[in-house]
C-alpha cells in the first residue's frame, strides 16, 4: 500500500507501552473472473487481543502472471470509465432509502466508488452542492426542482456535521425549508447552493457510465 500512496500520514500506529497497534490489514477477498479484489481496512488490536476494524477501506488488485501473484493498484487494473452516475442512497432495510441522490461523479471519486460497489463494502462517502433549478437529467425522481453539483465521493470521508445530514426526500417535500436552513457555499456552476453529507444515505447503491 505504500508503494501505491495509500498509506496517509499517522494511519498506522504502534503503541507496544500501551499493547495498541494499528495496521492495514486485508479482511476479504473478492473474486472478479480472473482479477481478485483486495479489500484492506485499518485494523486496530487491543491489548487483550481484540480487534476493531474501520469503516474506512482501500482496495488492491492480486493478479497472476507466470505462475506468480501481483498485488497492483485497483486502477491498473480495472478499466475507469471518466464519469459516471451513481445512485446515492442508504443501506438495504435502514434509514435513508426512502428516497436517492442521483450525481456525476469523475476522478478519483469514480476510482473511490467503483471500489466499494465492486468489492460489496459499502461506505458513507458522498459530498455534495445542493442548487435550485431544474433536476439533472439522468435524475428519474419525478417532480424534483433541484440537482446535486460537485458530487465527491471519498473513501476516507469520515463524519460529517448535523447541518449536511439532509436527505434527498426532505428537499422534496420541503425544499426551502432545508435549502434555506441548511450550510451555504457557492457552486462551480456559480449558483449559490447548500452543502450536503448525509449520514445514511451517502452510499453509492449502483451505477452506469455517462453518457458525456
């Protein structure tokens, strides 16, 4: 993982004077016809032997050639559409998949997000700007007067604040309401917008490559 940049400054620790140590650790393997799918999460040993996983998670690709496994970065490996378009919402029978988010993501988020739809890891990683107009086209919610911009989806989000947990239901039922009293920024599109992070319903369900 070090020699892919995967490792973040002070991730991992060791504490042999308090018997606590913290290592990336592989914790599952998947099988993608002849590429198996690496997923690796920091875990933290406690002085009595136990141990506790993190909800943040990398992933690599084990590959073999000449006889020979390779461990490779996922995106080496896996063909990385430019954009895609995920279906944002919560995990199967708990709160927040009354209703999704539908986004474009490009970059690394498509890297991010294929990791977790690809490997079943499901993680709370969606950011995004809230602005007023009409619905993104690749959005099906009817009756939606609002789209998301700037969609980032980031394996190492972590915790958002109270302000950002906004689902996507609440704005349509009551759009101003949550608009106006939700965090403000400015778009990259020049709207003013509200931010948007929301605690169970920030998983990246499915998705399909843009058509852009």
């Amino acid at each position: 993982m070090k020699s892919q940049g995967l490792i973040k400054e002070s991730e991992e620790v060791d504490l042999p004077e308090l018997g606590i140590s913290t290592k990336w650790s592989a914790t599952a393997l998947v099988h993608k016809g002849k590429i198996d799918l690496l997923v690796m999460k920091l875990v933290t040993t406690l002085k009595d032997g136990k141990t506790e996983e993190s909800s943040e998670f990398e992933v690599l690709a084990v590959t073999k050639e000449n006889r020979k496994h390779k461990i490779k970065s996922f995106e080496s490996v896996i063909q990385i559409p430019q954009k895609i378009i995920a279906k944002v919402g919560g995990l199967p029978d708990g709160p927040g998949n009354v209703s999704y988010y539908y986004v474009e993501l490009s970059g690394e988020s498509v890297i991010a997000a294929l990791k977790s739809v690809m490997t079943g890891t499901p993680y709370a990683g969606f950011l995004g700007i809230v602005v007023p107009g009409p619905k993104a086209k690749y959005d099906p919610t009817p009756n939606r007067t609002w789209r998301i911009v700037d969609a980032t989806f980031d394996l190492r989000r972590g915790s958002t604040g109270e302000g950002l947990d906004i689902q996507a239901y609440q704005l349509d039922e009551d759009f101003h309401g949550y608009f106006s009293g939700a965090v403000p920024t400015k778009s990259s599109t020049g709207l003013d917008g509200v931010q948007v992070g929301p605690w169970f319903q920030a998983f990246v369900i499915e998705f399909k490559k843009s058509a852009e």
